[in-house]
C-alpha cells in the first residue's frame, strides 16, 4: 500500500536492524486518514471471506482493526494482555511473548465474544516472530471459530512470522512488507 510506504519512509525511525519506530502514525500519535484507508484495504483484501468479527490485541492493534472492523460492518474485539491469572472460567487464554518489551503476557479473550460461528480476521500493526498472531489464532481454535486469514499493517519479511504461519496454512496479507532495516533504512519487497 503506496500511502503507508510513504510514511514509513519519510516518518519510519530504524532503531536497529530488526525495531522501526513508527510512534508518529501507528503507535503513539495516530493519522486517522491513513487508519481508515488501511481498515478499507483490509476489507477489499479479504472481501471474499464472509468475515464475521475482528480480532486484535491491545494496543496498536486497535486503531486498524477498528476500520478494518467498521469498513466490513462486523465488530472488533481486541484481546487483553495482563499479569498471570487465576481465575480463567470464562476467559480464552493463551501465552504470547512479546518481541518488543521481552515479556511473556497472558492474553485473554471472553468467551462471550468468540463462538464456532465466528469466521475471524486476526489484525495486528507488527508482524517479526509472529508470537501475537499465533496466540490470537490459538485463542480462535479454543472457540472452535475459523481464522479467515491475518492482516498485518508492517511485515517484517526477514524475520519468520510470515513463513510460519503461511506454513501453517494462514492467509497473510500485509500493507508494508519490510525486506531489510540494514544501514537505518527501510528497503521494501518488491
Ligand atoms: P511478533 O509477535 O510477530 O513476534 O511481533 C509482533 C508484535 O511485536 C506486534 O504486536 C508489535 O507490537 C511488536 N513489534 C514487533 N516488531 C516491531 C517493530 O519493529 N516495531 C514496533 N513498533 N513494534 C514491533
């Protein structure tokens, strides 16, 4: 997607090789135009799929599942991360680590928004080891719904998340799909 290529590369900080900043549109201060072209090209990429809800994870997930949620008239549902629970009876609740901040959460999802119904987008900013995306498909499988396919904002192309979950059958569509961050630049796959 042309638009947020541009802005990754002209507001994009490369912090190393493998972290990019993109605190300027994404995950601090948010561009709602750019939001909304993205939630519509979400929508037209995975039109075919009889989508019934969307499903992220807290927090940057949020605003592009949002319109991806509201261009395919379905509603979101963004997962919890918190502290090691307890009391789970009425809670879907998986493991997921997370690349940035180096910690294993408990993500949790209620059990009244998920059903074997469901024909479920899974949506998320970041795509690098593809730890969140397994843990909200693996919470999606407990509901006995179907994950219809995972729409990345930016995809980390040379770092496994793609590949393995394309290998385990996944669709994958991505807005920006990152080859390299060497040198402190962003290079695109073609
Ligand atoms: P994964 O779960 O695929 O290993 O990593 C994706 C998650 O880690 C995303 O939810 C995102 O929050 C975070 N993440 C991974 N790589 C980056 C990055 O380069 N920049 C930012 N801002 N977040 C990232």
């Amino acid at each position: 997607m042309q638009l947020l290529k541009d802005k990754i590369k002209t507001e994009g900080i490369v912090l190393s090789n493998n972290v990019l900043k993109v605190d300027s549109f994404l995950n601090h201060q948010m561009d709602p135009v750019l939001m909304m072209e993205m939630g519509k090209e979400f929508a037209r990429r995975f039109q075919d799929k009889k989508i019934t809800k969307v499903l992220t994870i807290e927090s940057s997930g949020i605003a592009p599942g949002l319109m991806a949620a509201l261009e395919l008239n379905v509603p979101l549902v963004f997962a919890r991360k918190q502290k090691s629970l307890t009391l789970t009876d009425n809670l879907f609740v998986e493991k997921v680590h997370s690349f940035t901040k180096q910690v294993t959460n408990d993500v949790t999802v209620s059990r009244k928004f998920l059903t074997a119904e469901d024909h479920v987008l899974v949506i998320d900013d970041f795509l690098a080891n593809g730890e969140a995306a397994f843990g909200l498909a693996r919470i999606c499988e407990q509901a006995g719904a179907t994950v219809a396919g995972v729409g990345i904002v930016i995809e980390k192309s040379f770092q496994p998340g793609r590949s393995k979950l394309v290998e385990a059958g996944y669709r994958v569509e991505s807005l920006a799909r990152i080859a390299s961050l060497d040198n402190g630049q962003a290079q695109f796959v073609e």
